[in-house]
C-alpha cells in the first residue's frame, strides 16, 4: 500500500511539475524581423523594356491582432512594415528606395512551426529615373505588391521562408506617359524573433 500511494504522490509531482513549466511562446504572438531577397522579372507589356529587379526587403511584423481557428489550424492576422532597397539589373535605372506597409494572414498548423502566409499593400519610394522611354517618369514612385509563401521554423526563435512576390510600381499618373512596372519572381527569407 505504501509503494502506491508513493507512486501516485510522484505522479502527481510530476504532472503538476509539469504545468507550471513555462510553454514557450506561441511565434505568432511576438514581434518579429525578416529578411527577404528576391529575383522580379516584368510580366506585362506596360512597358518594352525587359527589366529585372531585385528586391532586398526587411521587415517587422507585429504579434497577432486578429485569430481564429480554421480547419486543423489557425488563421492570425498581423502588421508588416517594410523598407525596400531594390537593385534594378536590368532597366535604365540602377535603384529603388522605399517603404510599405500591409496586413500580414498567417495560417499556423497545429504544431505551430509552419504556416502559410499572404500579404497585400503598398507605400512609396524614390527611383533615379533617366528620362528613357518606357523607363519610370520621375523619381517619386508608388509601389504595391502581393506575396505568398511558406514559413517554417527551424528553431523557436529562427525561421526560413519560401514565396512568390508581384510588386507594381508607377508615378501614379504624374507623368504622361507613366509606363509602370509589372514584375513577378520568387523571394526567399528568414525570420528572427525577439
């Protein structure tokens, strides 16, 4: 009788132990910094020119604002602010400088380490336009794109990420003609939290 009753007491302990350990925090709750770099190539005939972008981005994403359970897993809805710095290697410009803002959607399977993720918006920036034709119209310069992906973890605080990214951008009308810029490729990236 004394060998069950100190089983059930360290069984006890132990559940009880184990309760009060702290569960690390659900990733979707914390802040976090990215890194993407991609490769952009222009997809429609707004302009003649054959441009190719590369767009090096870091952003900041909030912790959950919104969520709700779908399915297996579970819909969040964060905040994504992004500089951009973008090397033209193919077009009459060399640069882009800019910023965007966006909600970010994130479907989080059960364990947590994976989701899929997909963002839309926009901002504005400033490109070293050269007057050429089919080329920006000026320097100012709007921008809005859509990306999705997958987002993996590969420890509680590190990430990598694989996706597609459309970006436009155009002067918004300010000059005549305003060619704009379609681009469509993939992006890669990583994932800090802090």
């Amino acid at each position: 009788m004394k060998l069950k009753t100190l089983f059930l007491i360290l069984c006890t302990t132990l559940t009880s132990a184990r309760a009060l350990t702290p569960q690390p925090p659900d990733p979707a709750d914390r802040w976090t910094v990215d890194f993407e770099t991609g490769s952009l190539w222009r997809i429609s005939d707004s302009t003649h020119l054959d441009y190719v972008v590369l767009p090096q981005m870091i952003s900041l994403r909030s912790p959950a604002h919104f969520r709700f359970d779908l399915g297996p897993g579970e819909v969040t809805l964060r905040v994504r602010l992004t500089l951009l710095g973008e090397a033209v290697a193919r077009g009459p410009e060399s640069g882009y400088f800019g910023f965007s803002c966006s909600p970010s959607v994130e479907y989080w399977l059960p364990k947590r380490t994976t989701c899929f993720y997909v963002s839309a918006g926009g901002g504005c920036g400033v490109i070293d336009s050269r007057g050429v034709a089919g080329g920006q119209g000026q320097d100012f310069t709007l921008n809005w794109f859509a990306a999705a992906g997958v987002r993996h973890y590969l420890r509680r605080d590190f990430a990598l990420s694989a996706g597609l990214m459309f970006q436009h951008l155009s002067n918004g009308g300010a000059t005549n003609p305003n060619p704009g810029l379609d681009s469509l490729g993939p992006v890669l990236g990583a994932t800090w939290h802090f």
